[in-house]
C-alpha cells in the first residue's frame, strides 16, 4: 500500500501490530477515526494508555484489579481452600458467569509453551506453590485449555506439588451441553465415554 | 461481561466503539497490549493522537495529505483536465495501483445518504463543482460503488454541472477479469452485455 501521508501510514502500521488485524482494516479502523470527532480519539488513547500505565494485578490470584486485593479475594465469602487454577482473566470471567464456583482463582497469565517462549519462570506457578505450600489449601482445580501447553502446565504444577497433601483436579470435559454426538470430535466422545458420571448426578446442575 | 477493573472496563468500552469490533475482540486487544511492553501502547496511542490532530486534507482535491497540495495534485506531468471522482482515500489507493490513470482525484468524502443523515452539504460537491466552472477541466469519471447511495450522488453532480461543457462518464460495471459467467450476478451480467466493447478495444488493456 502507498500513502499519501505519513501521519496515516504510520497509524496504520502501529494499528496492524494489533492480532487479528490486517492493514486493511487497520486503514479502515484509522480513516474512522478521522471521520468521528476529535474526542473519540482521545477518549481511547486516554483509555489505552491508562490501562497500560496504571493496571495492578492482585498481589494474592494475579488477576487484574484497580486495588491491590480484587473484589474476589477480599470476599471473606468466598472458599479460600479451594484454588481454580487458570490462563488469563477472561477465564475467571467465564467462570464467574456459570455462578457455579465459590472458591478462589489463580491467574498464571498463559500456559508453558517452548514454541512461544514461555517458561515457568514466565508463570505465576512459583507464587501458586507457595501459597499451597503454605497450608490452607485442599484442592486445586485446573482449568486451563485442553491443549499440549495446557496439559504440560498442569503436569509441571503437578510435579511441583509432590509430597504436599494438596487434591488436584481438573474440570470435566466432554460433549458441550446441547451438542450433537455425531458431530463432537472422537478425542472428547472417548474421554466422555471413559468418565461418564452416574446419571442422577447429572440432573444437579 | 462483568470486569474486575475499571481501567480495563473503560478501555473495552473504548476500543469496542470501532466499527466491526465487538465486546470479546475488544477484551482480547486490551489484553494483548497489557502483555507487550509499554511502548507499544504508547507508540499506537501517538499515532492515533497524531494522525487525529495533525492530518490535513490536501487543498485541491481533498485526498488525506501532510502537506497543503497532496503529491498528485502537485504533479505537474498529471493530466488537470480529467478528474477522476471517488469516495476516499481507499479508492484513490486503489486506482493509483492500476497505473491506468494519470489525471487528478476529487475526493468526496463519502456519498449522499439520508440514511446515515449525509447530505450534499457533508461532502466537498461544492468545491469539484467550483472546479469545474473555473475551467479546465473536459471531462469527470465518476469511481463511486455501485450502490443507490452513489448512483444519488452521481446524479446529484451531473445536475449540478448542467449548462457546463464538462464531459462525464462513469467505470465500466461488468464481469470481473478472472470470473466466472454462471457465477456473476444478473444485473451485472446484463449490464456487461449492454456495454460490450469492441472486441480490439478489450485487447488494449
């Protein structure tokens, strides 16, 4: 593409480093912008750059949070015995939403993965141990994707709790509520065919 | 969504208010950033703020430029007599990349739309008719999509321009180089057929 100016020329390039999107939507996201009033602009700039300046994360889960203790490790409500361990906030966020767990979150911020350089040192992992090693936690529930990274993490947190007292989980996975058997891959369809749970358990939920 | 933080709250908010991006995609940006290094957010916003407050449009033809007469139009081997009108930027681009012009651009800045409360007024009509009874120019090739919106506006131009000697023509409409016949739309198939050129002419190009 070949601009006729480099004010746009550069805006468009810095929105392209943005995932998921091209030069031509940037272009399409910049020529917007110029057609809306100034203030737009500015209100997301003022926004963006808020965000990135001034975010905390919680000192206890490592979720994101205005205040050094989030809303949800501060609810003296909540079972602090039980960790749910996950990737990053739009995970605490799903959970959140089903209303089905009372405990507490740990937020690794991503999974092990060599490909993308991702360590354990990169993880909150060491500060999850820690806690557990602590005392006061029964049971860890992993949540995290079910993918090669997701279960090599999981495995890694496994190992680092040898000889703790601690139970470790994982959520159950099978065929999606709703969903047509004969269209779920054969991986879930087997697995949910080996952990099938008795059925006047699976009128609770 | 249910967000633990109002910086990140606010900032979905902001960048969700561009066209095309939703509350999800928006979420995955803002923490996409949160994870690069703080530069990048500070080198997308001022480029955002920069573009906003700096861009000028070019005096002549309107196109977006960094300077008070946009390089075409300060061409002085491009051919003044025939304007080419278009919508924005994207299409000047566009035709640029042809290398099948070399006469000027008028960019409208849009088409006349009372759907979207876009009146003749919101566009520079005024000044490509101005331009053209100043003399000068012999003929206006009207670029804007094929829709009703610039069929209006094409129209709404001509009957500007009457009494004047001024030639106007619009882009050829037919079958896309490459396509398929059974696969084209009716109207364009039927349209293509009514304007057949000289089997020669279609050999030039």
């Amino acid at each position: 593409m070949e601009f006729s100016s480099k004010l746009l020329e550069n805006a468009v390039y810095e929105i392209s480093q943005l995932p998921g999107i091209g030069k031509r939507t940037a272009l399409r996201l910049a020529l917007h912008l110029l057609k809306q009033p100034e203030e737009q602009t500015s209100h997301l700039t003022s926004a963006l750059e808020k965000l990135r300046s001034q975010i905390k994360f919680c000192s206890n889960c490592h979720n994101i949070s205005d205040v050094a203790l989030c809303e949800i490790c501060a609810n003296p409500k909540r079972d602090a015995s039980t960790i749910c361990v996950v990737e990053d906030i739009r995970d605490v966020m799903a959970i959140e939403n089903t209303g089905q767990f009372r405990g507490m979150y740990h937020v690794l911020g991503g999974k092990i993965s060599p490909m993308e350089c991702v360590g354990p040192q990169d993880l909150t992992i060491g500060s999850l141990v820690g806690k557990v090693k602590q005392g006061g936690v029964t049971e860890l529930i992993f949540a995290l994707s079910s993918t090669m990274e997701g279960d090599t993490t999981n495995f890694y947190i496994f190992k680092q709790l040898e000889g703790t007292a601690v139970k470790t989980s994982t959520i159950a996975r099978g065929i999606a509520v709703g969903d047509e058997l004969e269209y779920a891959d054969e991986i879930t369809l087997g697995r949910s065919i080996l952990n099938r749970i008795p059925f006047e358990n699976s009128m609770k939920a």
